[in-house]
C-alpha cells in the first residue's frame, strides 16, 4: 500500500503544479483577449476546487490507511493531468 500511497501524492503534486502555472498565468493576464483570461480564470477556480476535494480525500484515505480511498484519490488526480496532457499533445481540439 506504500506505493499506491506515494503514486496519489506524486499524481496530487503534478496537479498542484499545473495549478501553480495556470494561477501564475492567470493573475500576469495570460490567455490572450479578455475572453481568453475568463476562461483561464475560470478554468484555475475550478481546477482549484478539484484540487481541495481530492487533497481532502487523499488526506483522510492516508490517515485511515484505506486502499479503496487511495484508489479513487488516484484516479480523480489523474484526470486534471490526463486532460491537460491531451490538450497539450492535441487530441481535443
């Protein structure tokens, strides 16, 4: 269970920096015209919100040492990193 408890936290670290840079971005005005920086900020708020629910969750499945929490912390940190990851290498478009 060790390893499945440090693949949640690495998972959770790599969407915490892709908050970092979406936050950075939005606050220097990044994301071109006035739309594209409501988008952004929309896009960091709820990337944010994501962010709090899994870390709360991975949070309590550590301390309770529960697999099945570790397993669904897993999984809905991985979808922030997915989806930025596809659109990173174009597959939504």
């Amino acid at each position: 269970m060790n390893w499945l408890r440090a693949a949640a936290w690495t998972v959770f670290a790599l969407d915490l920096v892709i908050l970092a840079q979406t936050g950075y971005a939005a606050l220097t005005g990044g994301g071109g015209g006035p739309t594209g920086q409501t988008l952004l900020r929309a896009f960091t708020m709820m990337l944010a919100a994501w962010l709090l629910g899994v870390g709360i969750a991975l949070i309590v499945s550590s301390w309770r040492r529960s697999a099945l929490g570790l397993w669904i912390s897993l999984i809905f940190a991985a979808l922030p990193l997915l989806w930025v990851g596809s659109s990173m290498l174009g597959l939504w478009q």
